[in-house]
C-alpha cells in the first residue's frame, strides 16, 4: 500500500468503526472491574474531537448516516420490498409474548441459580438468601413456560423496584427487564403457553380441570380489561430499548471515558481497526444513544432494531467474557420491536404508509 493511500485506508476503516463501533458499547460494568483513571467527560471528548482526522471522521460518518437515512426516507414509498417485509412481520405480532417470556425467564433462572439481582454485577450470597434464589429462579420458571404469566410478571416488577428502591440503585444497568416485565403484565402469556392452553382445557365443556380450576374466567376478564392497552406494548418496547440505549451510551460511555478506554484496551481493538481509542469510546456512546433517541421516537424504529441485533451479536462475540445471559434480554426486546415496528405516538406512524397503521392489531387482538 502507498504512503498516499494509507490515510484514506485509515480514514474508510475509522469511519466504519464509528458507525458499527460495538465492542466497546457494552455494558462496560461486565467485563471490566477496574474504573480506569478518572477523565473529565466533557475535556476528553472535546480533547477526540480536536483532533483532525477524528473530527473529519466523526463529521464524514454523521454526513453519511443522514444522507443514507434522508435518500430511504425519499425512496421508500417505492419499495415494494420493505413493504412486504413490514407485512410479513405484522403477521408475527401474536408470537411477541413468548419472544419476551424467553427473553427474561432465561436470564432470571439464570440469576437466581448464579445468586445476582438482575444483573450479575449485584451477586448475592445463595447460602445465606436462599429465599432470593428461590424467588429469582420461581419467577423466571412461571415467565418462561407462561403459567400465571401476568402475576409473575408482577412479582417480576416489584421485585426490581425493591431492589432499585432498597437495596442498591445499580439495578439500573438492567434497566431492560422493566418494560419487558410491564408488557407481559398487558398482553399476558400468549401462545404458546401454559396459560393458553389451560384456558382451552378448563373452557371445554365436561372438562374435569374445568371443575377445579378457580382462575381461568380471571384470565379471560384480564385479556378483555387490557385490550384497549395492548396496542401500546410497541410504543413501550422502544421506548424502554431507547432508554437503555441512551444509558449505555451517555452514562456508560461518553460520562466515564476512563473505564470505556480499559475495555479498548483490554481487547485490543485499536488493533482491529487502526484509529484513535478516544474515537472508539466517543463513536461508539454518540452511536448508543443515537440509537436509543430514533427508538424513543419511533424514527427509522425497524432500522434501529435490526441495527441493535446486530450490534448485540457483534459484542457477545467481540466480548469473549462478556455474559450472554445479561444480554438475552436485550436481544428479545429487540426481535420484539422489529416485529411489532414502532406502535402508536411515533415519527415513524406520521410519516408511514396508512395500509399498514395497523402493524400491531395482531397483539392488540391476541
């Protein structure tokens, strides 16, 4: 390679590295225990910024984003394409329940048999909270097959206030598992269940379960009382996925850029792309939280929750000890949005096509 063409090697590789920059834009309290030297958040990123090559990176990949996002925005009417595939996903709308019960009964089985709340920065000690295991482990088995599933999800959410409230605030790292938990409460178990399909036993006439099953008539008054609200499960999905987004991104990243640097340089990924570590951190929390705000809202919300798959698949395997169970929630919210597309009170709603405002009815008649 010439001395004339190395810097635009660089260049193209910085800036692909500020649009997928995603090994650093994990939660950076899991794979690091050391907190770095304190930097002064607002020096540190002006101090990237000044530098030439990182500010016309930084520049050139902005550019590039919104001419790629304004030139879709043109086209898209267009595109027989991405209407079908929008379609197509609507008609998956009815399988979101059992997304989200797998996405967070996992990780609380998981929880309560390696002893943390939530997540796995906050260990408990399971001999001496045996009742935390027990807990922890209960939820996430009734969440998981879906019996009783708005009930567990219930216990789920005020057993993460008490620890937001009481124990230790640091809970909000896994700040994932509350719309997840809120959206179960609205649409229930789904299908398939084991609420479905003890409702369909206990309905039938004859049936014996039916004679001694007390509850099934409450979940069918609970499916009816929740309908009308069920149609803003999409809305809270994203907006919950954009505000652990932001965190990520804002507190995580671009608010403590000394501990962000160690995980650059622990994995050594100056290495994997040749650029400055300040614009790994800086690229990648403006990256985060870029992200987060088109999801909070609802601009380009498949796009972003395509691009959040990805970017999560990219760091469980970038990240060797970065733990997959702390992630599979994240994971489930973000096949759930793409399926469902932004909901109601979004720019993609204003903007979108009128034959297909009814992406979520699916859920919303489930």
């Amino acid at each position: 390679m010439s001395v004339r063409s190395r810097p635009a090697a660089v260049a193209a590789c910085a800036l692909f590295a500020t649009l997928v920059a995603r090994p650093v834009a994990a939660h950076v309290d899991y794979v690091t225990e050391d907190t770095g030297d304190p930097l002064d958040a607002v020096a540190f990123a002006v101090g990237v910024l000044s530098e030439p090559l990182n500010a016309a990176v930084f520049t050139g990949a902005g550019l590039v984003t919104a001419v790629g996002i304004a030139v879709y925005l043109w086209v898209r009417p267009t595109i027989t394409d991405v209407v079908v595939l929008r379609q197509t996903l609507a008609g998956y709308a009815d399988l979101v329940p059992w997304i989200l019960r797998l996405a967070i009964g996992l990780p609380l089985v998981g929880a309560g048999f390696q002893g943390y709340l939530f997540a796995p920065t906050l260990a408990f000690d399971t001999g001496s909270s045996p009742f935390l295991r027990v807990l922890f482990i209960g939820i996430g088995f009734f969440v998981l097959f879906g019996l009783a599933t708005r009930i567990a999800a219930t216990v789920g959410l005020i057993t993460y206030a008490w620890v937001l409230l009481a124990v230790d605030p640091a809970v909000v790292i896994a700040m994932e598992y509350v719309p997840v938990l809120i959206a179960l409460v609205m649409v229930g178990g789904g299908r398939p269940s084991a609420d479905d399909i003890l409702l369909a036993v206990a309905s039938t006439p004859g049936s014996y379960y039916g004679r001694v099953d007390p509850v099934h008539h409450l979940k069918s008054f609970l499916d009816a009382s929740t309908g009308s609200l069920r149609r803003y499960v999409p809305t809270i999905l994203r907006v919950g996925m954009g505000v652990t987004f932001v965190y990520l991104g804002l507190i995580e990243k671009l608010a403590d850029p000394g501990r962000a640097l160690l995980v650059v340089e622990k994995y050594d990924l100056t290495s994997v792309v040749p650029v400055d570590p300040g614009l790994w951190v800086v690229g990648a929390g403006v990256t985060e939280i870029a992200v987060g705000v088109a999801l909070i809202a609802g601009f380009f919300t498949r796009g972003a929750a395509a691009l959040s798959f990805v970017l999560f698949t990219t760091t469980l395997f970038g990240l060797p000890d970065d733990p997959v169970l702390a992630h599979v929630a994240l994971f489930g919210m973000a096949s759930a949005v793409f399926t469902l597309g932004s909901g109601p009170l979004s720019f993609d709603r204003l903007v979108g096509r009128p034959a297909l405002d009814g992406d979520e009815s699916a859920i919303a008649a489930d």
